[in-house]
C-alpha cells in the first residue's frame, strides 16, 4: 500500500472536502447545538435514529461472520491477531449500539418524547413510510437499512461484500457522526455559558445526547474504527490506486450523501 493510509486517502481526496462539511455542518445540528431544536422535530430525528441503530446490529453481526481467526501455529499467541483485533471491535460496536438503545428510550421517557413519530425529516420533503402497521424507515432512513442489510446473511445480503468494504462503512458512519455532533458541541459554546434550563428541548440533546455523542468513550472508539480500517487494508496490501480503493471512495461518498439527508430540514 502506498504511504497513505485508507482513511487518509478518503478524508484527504478533493471531493469529498465539500460532502463532508454537508454531512456534518446542518442547520439541525446548530440548533441542537443552540437549545433551540423543537422537542417534535427531535423526536422525529431520534425515531429514524433508533431504526437506523437496530439496523446497524444486524450489519456489525455480518461483518463478525466475516472474520476468519487465525489457527494457533508453533504454540504463537494468535489473540493479538489483527483479526482478533477486529473481532474485538465488532463485539464492541454491538455493545454500544444495544446500550444506545436503550439509552434512547430512557431518555425519551425522561424528556416526554415520542419514539415512533411519523413526519418529514429530510430536505423538506415528506419521507415518511406509511403502512397498515403505521410507524417505519423514512426514504433516507430506509436506504440505511438497505445498506447496512446488504452485509448480513438475509437474502437480500450481498455476498460480494468484503470485510474491507464493511470496515470502511462502519467508521465511516461513526467518524461522520461523531464530527456532526461535536459540531453541534461547538455552537453550544458559542452560544451561551452551557444553561440547558431554557432549552426547548428541556435540555435532553445539551444535557444526554450530545456528551453521550461527544464522549472520550466514543472518541477512543472512533479512532479504533479507524486503526483497524487502515491495518486492514494495510495487511490486504490495498495500493489507493488499485479498483478496491476506488469502491472504497464510491462507499464513503454514499455514506456523506445519506448522512447529509439524514439530518432534517428545519428554518
């Protein structure tokens, strides 16, 4: 592999500088950052969030079904492996995610929101899914899913899915979304000297959710996303220039795309 790494050959390409601000610098994040996101556009945020978690577990198990463990050779201690290291990761990553969830509902119930709201959420366009069951994915929210499942066992997983290619989506997304919430975190400090007491909200984004997105916790993890994103593809001898680099490109950029959708339009 050439001197750079993976992750640094996507977060360094000249597209993406502009994706990249979109997907993290929205007008929602200010305002949750300011106190002054409206509880009900919130609550509809945190229902499409809460879908796109449950969706994520079953794409961390895929990728855990990906893993090949090494043998023990010649009595050598193969649990420093880098595929142990991944292992690692994933049970990790499905731990938080489960603990997420419930942190959500806690802290819906805390704060009096609603957790299966229906409303437009995205670029101002009505994306809500409707059925006889009510409730369900918006369009944005729904192709999450759809990629997120592409990596499981389920028919409709796609068994040309490599362990690179879910490595990239999985810090992709955590990257993305730790950097739009400490964003969020910035405007609070610029705005005010932290009082949640006069927050629309009741302060449950200034006071829960954005030290819960921001934390040292979810840094560390971040950054491991990151470290076995780039080793892996280091122990692959992925060069940026060859074809496995350029889907890895193609994989970040629909990730920016969906994640700047994912935030809703508000004024």
């Amino acid at each position: 592999m050439s001197k750079q790494s993976l992750s640094e050959y996507l977060l360094s390409s000249p597209e993406i500088s502009d994706l990249y601000q979109r997907a993290t610098q929205s007008q929602f994040l200010s305002l949750a950052g300011q106190g002054r996101l409206p509880t009900e556009v919130l609550s509809q945020w945190l229902s499409q969030d809460r879908l796109y978690a449950q969706a994520y577990i079953r794409f961390a198990g895929g990728l855990i079904s990906r893993v090949r463990l090494p043998t023990r050779i010649d009595n050598q201690d193969t649990s420093r492996t880098l595929q142990w290291r991944i292992l690692s990761l994933l049970e990790t990553a499905i731990s938080g995610v489960t603990r997420e969830l419930r942190f959500f509902e806690e802290t819906a119930k805390k704060y009096k929101l609603d957790l299966d709201v229906l409303g437009p959420v995205a670029e101002g366009r009505n994306l809500t899914s409707k059925s006889a069951a009510g409730f369900g994915p918006n369009n944005v929210t729904k192709s999450y899913i759809n990629l997120f499942d592409s990596f499981t066992a389920q028919p409709q997983g796609d068994t040309s899915r490599t362990l690179l290619d879910g490595l990239v989506l999985l810090w992709a997304t955590e990257k993305v979304y730790l950097d739009a919430w400490t964003y969020a975190k910035q405007q609070a400090s610029e705005d005010g000297d932290g009082d949640v007491k006069g927050d629309v909200d009741g302060g449950a984004l200034r006071k829960e959710f954005i030290p819960n997105w921001t934390s040292e916790e979810f840094q560390a993890f971040v950054k491991e996303c990151q470290e076995c994103l780039d080793a892996y593809a280091a122990f692959q001898d992925l060069d940026t220039e060859e074809v496995g680099a350029a889907n890895s490109m193609a994989l970040f950029k629909k990730v920016l795309v969906l994640e700047e959708s994912f935030w809703p339009m508000v004024a």
